[in-house]
C-alpha cells in the first residue's frame, strides 16, 4: 500500500507536520504488531542458535503468511473505510512492520 504523501502517525507529537493526535489500532493492526513481535524474538534466539535457516524462514513465513496474505487485505478496508484516526494508525501499522521487517532480514 502506497502510504507515501501521507499522513502515518510518526511525526512528533505537536509537530508541525502532525495533522491529527489520535490513533485509533483495529485488532488486525494489534494482532500484526503481535505477531511481528513474536517473530522478532524468534530471529533473535535463531541468530543465537546459528540457525540461519530457521531464521530466513521464520521470516519468510511472516511476510508472505500473515503481513501479505492477512493483514494488507485488512488494512485495505481500514485504510478506505476507518475514521481517520483508524487510517493514520493503519498507515503507521503498515509502515512501522515494514520497516522492522527489513531491519530483520538485513541484520
């Protein structure tokens, strides 16, 4: 999803470039942060163990069976149906497991 030009929740509270305060996180963007939290921890104890592999596939297996499959089709409806406080905090969702995402894969 294209969150480019738009307003993501991660400027500084009180910032100009805050157009809102509030954000308001649906269940699929609770349950994802979960879940990417549980895969975080799983890389760090792989990293630990010296299993690249199951370390590459917990990875794998997150992006492709729950960030793509699962959530981008839910964020769809929030991202076009939500308040905007439910958009601006899909849109930090969806930014925010990205970049964490990639952080894990480039380690």
């Amino acid at each position: 999803m294209n969150c480019e030009g738009q307003d993501c929740g991660l400027a500084p509270h009180g910032s100009d470039a805050c157009t809102g305060s509030y954000l308001d996180f649906s269940p699929a963007d609770r349950w994802i942060v979960s879940r990417l939290q549980k895969v975080e921890q799983e890389v760090a104890q792989h990293f630990a163990d010296y299993r690249f592999d199951l370390l590459s596939r917990a990875i794998y297996e997150f992006v492709w069976d729950e960030y793509c499959d699962w959530y981008l089709e839910l964020a769809k409806v929030q991202v076009q149906q939500g308040s905007e406080a439910q958009q601006r905090a899909t849109r930090r969702t969806l930014v925010r497991v990205l970049e964490t995402v990639l952080r894990l894969a480039h380690r």
